[in-house]
C-alpha cells in the first residue's frame, strides 16, 4: 500500500496506537492465525479511546502500517512482496531504495526513526540465534524465503541502520529465457550443456548482482540426475532441479567467538560424502585450496562463482584465495595447480541499463611460470546504442581446445556451435 498520510498527527497517532499495543498483554493469548484481525479490532479500540479524526482510507492504512509493524517487516513489507523488487536498500529511518529491472529507484517508505529500523532488523535476526548491538554491529541473515540480508548500524554506520535485502527469486530463468533475453546465444549454451555432462570443472566470474547465481542455477540443470551433487553456501541461495542434491550451509561463531563452521571446513567434510559433483557457492576464502584439490584430485565437474571485473581478474584472485590457507606456495606451484583444475570461466555482466549478459566464455589453456594461459570462445562484443546496451556475441574463430578434451571423455563437441554470426 502506497504512504499517502504522513501529517503530524498521523504519525502520532501511529505511534501512540503502536506502543500501546505493545504494553496490552491481550495479543499474546491469540492464535497467531488471528492476531491481523484481533490488532484491527485493538487499533480501533484506541483511535475510540484518543477520539481520532482520521478518514477512513487514513484509518485503514494506520492498521495495516501496525499489522505490518507487528506481524511483518514494517514500512518495507510490502516492497517484499512485489515480485518486481529485486533488492531492498534501507538508508537510515528516512531513505529506502529499491532495485527493479536493474536500476535504483527511490521509494515513498519511511520508518519512524532508528529504533523502527533496529526493530525490524531485530525481527529478522533473532529467530536465526543472531544478534546485533554496538559490540557486534554487523550481521548476515536470511529470510524464511531464502532472501539474503546485511544489516550494519551505528556507531559504524553514520547514517543510521542500514539494512539490505537480496530478495530470493521464486521464478528462476533457464536457458531459453536467457537466451531469450539475449544474455546468450544457443551455441553458447548448447557448448556450456556439453562441458557440463563432460565434467569440466567451470567458474562463473562477476561483479555484484551481475547474475552469477543465475548462470550456476542454469548449469546445474545439465548435471546427469544419476550423480550425487553437494552444494556448499554462505548463504543458501541455489536453486537446484536434482533428486540428490545435498545442501550444506556455513554457520558463523556464537555469542562466545565458537561454534563457526566456515566453507574450508564444508569442502573438506564434503570429500567424505562420495560426491559426483562439489559445488561451491561462491569462492572468497581458503576453501579455494581445497576446491581446487578436489578438482585435481577425481572429483571432476565441480563449479563456483568468485566475484571479478574479468575472466583473467577471476583466476587472479582465486590464485590470492589459495594463500589464505598460510602455506608457502610460489605462485607458479598455484598457477600450476589452477591451469590443472579450470577448464572454464564464464563472465557474467550487468550494464548499465541493468541487463546482464555472458559477456566472455575463456578457457584455461595452462600456465607460462607465473602467468596463466588463457584463450576466448565467446565474446560480447558492443555496439553503438541509444542509452540502451546493444551488441551481440562473436566467436573468437578459434576452436577450443576443450572439445578435445570432452572427445577424450566421450563427449562430442559440435563444430557447427563455432561460426561466425
């Protein structure tokens, strides 16, 4: 419901009808399927007692901001429930910013002043055994519907609390509607199948929100369901089709500093587990050492995401990810182990105008020293366009060396997939 009343008197009325509900012990003996209609009939009962002069539309918008306030998430309730709202960004008590189509819009919500933020926030972390107040003023969550959330609040924060919300997307695009959307074209897609079902161990490479997720959920699609799939997450965000399909989720300490579970730990657990495929969510640690070992070491088309600006800045980083174990590795030992283990990068970005496209398919051709060896298949190539991205994919002209990879482990490789336009 749009915010159309924010006079002074509404709001004080809110905020008197709201902290008395909170003092009237009445609403805890109600059944929790009953508590939306027992709030309207409270609410009522005091704008009675206060003699309110409010309108009708006024009066129905003041209960339905207090259910919200009681039952839900506040002012930004609504805003999860649009399907249109990719992301929820709230700024401090008096700025709340939305994605939708990929570009930020401002939005009319407003929450009274910083405990109304902090109270939402509270909601959202305390069922999960998180907390957070000035000793811990950082936390991550997740919504029961899997959507993710930071939260971060002063005195590290300087605008007040900041919470944002990565809304989980129920309706997941597959191969044809990213096709459809020009984010690929069908060789690349058709190639990206085969390497898959030939066990190419494949890493998805992107900025933030560039949709890597999305290209990982998509791959996963063409994992053969006779093999045994354990996916490792910070947060789980996957949305696998598979009939065995093992989820594990990374825990941060406790209260007392104990208790973490980090990916390191889930990677190595995972070897015990007889996986066909290891799947990590997103690579930003130590377990990049491990990961890459699994991949040398038998447990062949194991896939991630690693956040980077270029297929080339992935492999980069991913080799810096496999110091943090603390082990004395030369960068061509690193190199080395990398050129063995990654077949594939696939890099993901998001323009401006907030479409997200393939714009490189690399293969890893092996090292030189200390310099990786990598060769382009696919590349987007951009064209002149009117405040719109236009352009189109353009295969580099040469044929991977990949497909005779996959010919060697039974899987052919079209040549028909490699032709210009």
């Amino acid at each position: 419901m749009a915010v159309a009343f924010r006079t002074a008197e509404y709001e004080d009325l809110r905020r008197r009808c709201h902290d008395r509900l909170l003092q009237d012990g009445r609403l805890q003996d109600v059944p929790p399927g009953e508590r939306a209609a027992a709030i309207e009939a409270m609410v009522t009962q005091y704008l009675y007692e206060f003699r309110a002069s409010l309108s009708r539309a006024e009066r129905a918008q003041l209960i339905t901001e207090i259910q919200q306030d009681v039952l839900a998430y506040g002012p930004i309730t609504p805003l999860l429930e649009d399907d249109g709202i990719t992301e929820i960004m709230v700024n401090g008590p008096d700025q709340v910013y939305v994605e939708r189509e990929g570009r930020l819009h401002l939005t009319d919500m407003r929450f009274r002043d910083d405990e109304h933020v902090r109270r939402v926030i509270d909601r959202i972390v305390s069922p999960l055994g998180r907390r957070i107040d000035e000793s811990s003023p950082m936390v991550d969550a997740r919504l029961p519907d899997g959507s993710r959330v930071n939260a971060i609040i002063p005195p590290i924060s300087l605008v007040g609390p900041v919470l944002t919300i990565r809304k989980f997307v129920r309706r997941r695009l597959d191969s044809r509607e990213l096709v459809r959307l020009g984010a690929m074209t069908e060789e690349m897609v058709e190639f990206l199948r085969l390497a898959v079902v030939g066990e190419l161990n494949i890493l998805v490479s992107g900025g933030t929100s560039s949709g890597k997720t999305t290209i990982l959920n998509m791959l996963s699609t063409f994992i053969p369901h006779d093999e045994r799939v354990i996916t490792i997450e910070d947060t789980a965000e996957l949305q696998l089709q598979h009939p065995h399909w093992i989820r594990l989720e990374t825990r941060p300490p406790n209260i007392e500093g104990k208790g973490e579970v980090t990916a390191r730990d889930l990677v190595r657990n995972a070897l015990r587990m007889r996986p066909d495929r290891i799947i990590v969510g997103e690579v930003r640690g130590a377990e990049a050492f491990e990961m890459v070992q699994a991949m040398n070491t038998g447990h062949e088309g194991g896939m991630s995401t690693i956040h980077a600006n270029t297929a080339e800045d992935a492999l980069t980083k991913l080799a810096n990810y496999m110091r943090y174990t603390g082990m004395d590795l030369s960068t061509e030992v690193i190199n080395a182990q990398i050129a063995s283990a990654v077949h594939l990068v696939v890099h993901v970005h998001r323009f401006p105008d907030g479409t997200r496209k393939v714009v490189s398919i690399t293969e890893l051709l092996g090292h030189r020293g200390e310099q990786l060896i990598t060769q382009d298949i696919w590349v987007f190539r951009r064209e002149a366009g009117n405040g719109e991205v236009v352009g189109r994919h353009v295969w580099s002209g040469r044929e991977p060396r990949t497909a005779a990879v996959l010919a060697e482990r039974g899987v052919s490789v079209p040549k028909e997939l490699f032709r210009e336009g």
